[in-house]
C-alpha cells in the first residue's frame, strides 16, 4: 500500500531512517574540527593555568613570612608612635 508520498510503509520508514543517520553524519564531521579546537584551546589553557600555578607556588615559598610576634610588635609600635605623637601636640597646642 502506497502512502501519500508514493512510498510504501516499510520504504518510508526505511528512507526517514536513512536520512536521520546521514543527517547525524554530517553533523558529527562538521563539528568534529570545531570540537578538536575547542580540545586543543582547551589543552593550552590548562598547560598555562599549571604554569602560573607552579609560578605562584614558587613565589609564596620564597617569599618572607614574618612570625606572628613580630606582626604583633610592629603593629603595637605603630600604635604608640602615633599615640605618643597626639600626647605632644596636645602638650604643645
């Protein structure tokens, strides 16, 4: 039995099909390049983000971490000069 298209059925079913699988084909090889560029894009993006973490590793274990009392003594010394320099103006204003 013949279907509007001329087709029978089983042929309609048969050529839909047909066509689906070669429309995935074309799809699939036209986004292939755009995908192993994306991939290779991708690849040195991580290659420079190891990089600037093996940069910044490298300069917080070079750099000076001062202990902590000697935080805490420049920090009371900054408070001083500065309470001592209030002390003098008001003494001489």
């Amino acid at each position: 039995m013949l279907n509007e298209s001329g087709f029978s059925d089983a042929g309609s079913k048969y050529a839909i099909t047909q066509l689906k699988e070669t429309k995935i084909k074309m799809d699939l090889t036209e986004y292939k390049a755009a995908i192993e560029i994306h991939q290779q894009q991708m690849e040195a993006h991580l290659n420079s983000l190891e990089r600037f973490q093996d940069h910044f590793d490298t300069k917080v274990k070079q750099a000076k971490i001062y202990p902590n009392w000697a935080v805490v003594v420049f920090i009371a010394s900054v408070i001083l000069g500065i309470g001592s320099l209030v002390l003098l103006l008001m003494y001489y204003v």
